[in-house]
C-alpha cells in the first residue's frame, strides 16, 4: 500500500493568515501559562459533581456488532485490525459506527470541533440515542471554551451524557478568561486528556491520531491532516471500553450540567426538546461562517471500508492479531497523584522499538526527543539499527512553536546518524487512499511507529515531553507484519517526494534536500517559509521553555 497524499495548490492569503493565527494561539498559550503564576484566579474544582458510576456494556455477544465480530473472527483471543489512513474514509467509519450501535456508544476525544463535520457525525450519534442506545461522550476541557451551551442542549436528550474531563470551573466562554480565573489550579489544567476513541457496542471501535473536526476528514478548505487511525474489533476493544471506564468515572470527569453558568443551563434544557434530531455544536454567533467555510458535499459513510463491510453481510475483512492496548492511567492527569511504574504507555512502546534490530521508523507531528531520545537513536544506530523519522517542515506544521523545541536537535540527530525528513505543506502526487488534499495544504497529524516491519504501534501519542509526561494518552501496539508494513509503505510514499530529506553541510549546518540526483534542489533554509516566520521562531527560541510545548 503506498502512501495517498496529494499535491495542493499554494496557500494563498487564508492559508498564511491561517497560519498566522496558529502562532499566535500558540504563543498566547505559553504568554498565558506564565501570566497566571501572577493572577489572582482562585476557582476549584467542584469538590462533590453528582453523578452516576456506569460502565461499557457487558455483553457485546449479544448485539448485532458483537455476533458479527464472533463470527469473524478465527480465534477468540486475537483481535480484529484495519488502517485507516484516508480521512473520508475515517469520516465514514465514525458515522458507520454510530448507524449500526444498537446498545452502547461511547466517545472520548481532546477535542471536537465546532463545524459540520462534527454536527453531521453528532447528528448520526443523536440519531442512535434516538433509538434507544446509551450514549456517553467524554471531551477534554482545554478546546471547549463557548461551547457549553451546544453541548448542554446535546446532553438535553435522556440517553445523552456528556462530560468535561479535567475542567476548568470558571470563566468558560473564553480561554484567557478560563485561564486567569483558574491561576491557582495551573498544574492540574496544564495536564489533558489526549485520548481518541469511539467506541460502539463494545464490539467495534476506531482509535488513533483524529480529532473530530473538518481539518481530519479533508473537509477543511485551507490546512487538513495527513492522519492515520485502525479500526478494532474483540478483545481488544473491550480492553479500550475498561480504560474509558476508568476516565468515564474519575474524578476529573465532571458532567457539562455542573459546570455550565445558570444562563447556558437555562438555554440548554429549553432547547432540547424530544425527538430533536439535529444538534449544534457551536455558537449561534459562529454558526453561519463556519458553515460557509466547509466545503460543499457529502462523503456516503456507505461507501466507506466499514460502511461496506457492515452493509456486506458475510465476515468482516480484518487482519486478526495479537495486541497490547496501551490507556496511560487518568491519575496522569492528576498532579499530586504520579501513576504508578508502568502505568504509561511511554514504557511499553520504548520496550518494542528498543527490541529492534533492523529498522525504527517514527512518525510524529511534534517531534522533540530531548537530550535522552537522541541518545536513544544514537544508541540504535550504533547497534546498526536504521533509524527513519517523519515530522512536519515549518511550513506544514500547524504548531509553528512546537518547532521551537524540535529544531534543537536536528543537528544532533543527523550527527547521530538518523535518517530525518520533514513533510511538505504541498506535497508532490496525488493519491487516493489518504485523501485528495489539491485544494488545500496538508499537515502531518500521524503518531506512528514501526519495529523491523513486524510490529505496529498507532495512537494518540507524540513523540514529545507533553505526551510522555503531561498528556493522557491511548495506543495499540500490533503484532502483525502484514499491517507493519502497510504503515512503512505510507511512509515510503511519504519520503518519496512529499517531503525533504535533512542532511548537514560541510560546515554542519542543517540542509534540505528536495528531489533526488541531478534534479536535486538544496536549500539553506527551512523551506517554503517567510523571512519573518524563521526570524520569529528564532526570537521565541531564546525564551521558550521546553516543557511548555
């Protein structure tokens, strides 16, 4: 399978003004992690939010999803994989997933956007609560800011419950007013649930790098995510439905009609009416600019792989595999309580690449190794280990501050003799298994790795401090070569000509190489970037603090 990327057009002004204005969120969130040391906030956590214990469904078997799989699968104890890599088709799948749940749907997610790709999947879940199944949508607090009225009039159905995971109590429509009346929770609210999974039935779920928003289905009209997620089935499932338990019943997860000012509340419950089949996930104010912004056409979640193996009706067409589902503890998003020793997945999947002995191939958006991850894949490649990563260029990243911390150690790594490349914002061919990306620039969203071909892992996790010691995180790791080497492929196509191979200068000053041979092109600095851009990250670098990032 090679990689599907596409080429699109240039960026043109909204794609730099887009750009511009992640910079600038990015920035104001570090500006705003140190002015709140200074602020007078003082709002907690509500110590007793009443709500129920429930837990994932307890007998999958007896659904339509659960039967299917059994009969699928060819050993109870394997679980059922498919890669996900196109963003419609991902887009299908969630929709496939909530069509065909007849019990239980559970969703966790960091965040979910307010835009038509989100309405039109909540749409489909409401329509599921319609017909009876229980529905529990778990979202992290940070990107939630106006949007408790949606959410409210969302949870107004009586088989809808929605929860804010690690809150933040007060000042809620805006982040600077959530930050400044929240300064001496900082520690707490500086952690966040990163985790992505929907889950249906306890029989079938998709997990993996997505969000739930336009930019991760192609349906954003600037910047979409080259992103990757699996569909799993069985055991392994089940295992993911535990770990939702977990987050679903802490603590931090507190119900949306606790924190919701009397206001929203009031709206909330007048809006929710009986039967309503649509719901709105973003402010009235909002609604018309976001909705002029999506493209125009509907992807049919029929002709999706899941789609159409739910609508088949023989087996479903999985690659069956043993599995280590990987759920970092909730007590991670705690401050004052550490998770236990191996209770982060940063453990486990240090111990599979750390068994190679042929290949690592790593793919993260936010790459920052720090001083100890560079030693790692020096050590790797001293052993004779090849070491290949794939991260964003300057010009593809959405989070031009993270770059910060990760162009550190670019001199230190192609010393260490690691194999670097960073994507293009307008990579070279088109392709169509991930998507067709010609009317807009591409950004690498995929958290991947790859173990001499033979193991997989795919989740939610970057290859970065935040998520090793900040973040809460899921992934899977698959022991399965026919599925390893599928994601090495979307690699190799993504090296191809979509991306810069890095090397250093005779001066050992970091170039980019574009092209291969006679026809290459080298360039001294970051490409397809502004003077200003590079001589501003150059200013935030004297002063940024790794950890922020």
């Amino acid at each position: 399978m090679a990689v599907q990327l596409a080429g699109p057009a240039p960026g043109g002004m909204a794609a730099s003004r887009r750009r511009g204005a992640m910079l600038a969120q990015r920035i104001g969130r570090v500006l705003l992690c140190a002015c709140v040391l200074f602020a007078g906030g003082c709002a907690s956590l509500p110590k007793e939010a009443p709500r129920e214990q429930s837990v994932a469904l307890a007998d999958p078997a007896t659904t339509a999803l659960g039967r299917l799989v059994a009969q699928s699968s060819p050993d109870p104890a394997l679980s059922g994989f498919h890669v996900i890599a196109s963003g419609e088709d991902a887009y299908g799948a969630l929709i496939s997933l909530a069509d065909h749940a007849t019990r239980t749907l559970d969703l966790q997610y960091y965040v979910i956007e307010a835009d038509e790709s989100s309405r039109e999947i909540l749409r489909h879940v409401r329509a599921a609560a319609g017909r009876g199944v229980r529905v529990r949508v778990l979202v992290d607090d940070l990107h939630s800011d106006g949007k408790d009225r949606a959410f409210l009039r969302f949870a107004g159905h009586p088989n809808i419950e929605v929860r804010m995971f690690n809150p933040f109590p007060a000042g809620r429509f805006s982040k600077l007013t959530r930050m400044l009346s929240s300064a001496t929770d900082v520690r707490r609210l500086n952690r966040r649930m990163h985790n992505k999974a929907f889950i249906a039935d306890n029989a079938l779920a998709m997990t993996g790098g997505r969000n739930i928003g336009n930019a991760y289905f192609l349906r954003a009209p600037d910047t979409n995510f080259v992103d990757l997620d699996v569909i799993a089935a069985g055991p392994a499932v089940r295992r993911l439905s535990a770990a939702f338990d977990r987050y679903w019943n802490n603590p931090l997860a507190v119900p949306v009609e606790v924190l919701a000012t009397p206001a929203d509340a009031a709206s909330g419950a007048s809006a929710a009416r009986p039967g309503q089949a649509a719901v709105d996930t973003q402010t009235d104010s909002k609604r018309s600019d976001a909705v002029g912004m999506t493209p125009a056409g509907k992807i049919d979640a029929r002709a999706s792989f899941l789609g159409r193996q739910l609508t088949a009706g023989g087996k479903l067409a999985l690659e069956w595999a043993s599995a280590s589902v990987m759920v970092d503890a909730p007590s991670k998003a705690a401050p004052d309580q550490a998770p236990a020793t191996g209770e982060t997945m940063s453990e486990e999947l240090g111990r599979m690449l750390s068994g190679a002995s042929q290949e690592v191939i790593l793919i993260s958006p936010y790459f920052i190794p720090g001083d100890r991850g560079v030693a790692w894949m020096a050590d790797l490649v001293r052993r004779g280990v090849k070491v290949r990563v794939l991260t964003n260029s300057l010009a593809a990243t959405d989070a031009p501050i993270v770059h910060v911390g990760y162009r550190r150690y670019r001199p230190d790594l192609l010393r260490a003799g690691v194999e670097l490349h960073e994507l293009k914002s307008r990579p070279g061919r088109p392709r169509q298994i991930v998507g067709d990306y010609t009317s807009s620039q591409a950004s690498l969203h995929v958290k991947a790795a790859v173990a001499d071909r033979t193991n997989l892992f795919v989740g939610s996790m970057n290859f970065d401090p935040r998520s090793a010691s900040q973040n809460t995180e899921t992934g899977l790791i698959i022991h399965s070569a026919k599925l390893a080497q599928q994601v090495a492929q979307l690699f190799a196509g993504a090296i191809d000509d979509n991306s810069y191979l890095l090397r250093l200068s005779d001066q050992g000053a970091v170039q980019w190489v574009d092209g291969k041979g006679d026809k290459a092109v080298v360039s001294d600095t970051e490409p397809d970037t502004s003077w200003q851009t590079r001589l501003w990250i150059d200013v935030l670098a004297l002063f940024t603090p790794e950890q922020l990032l």
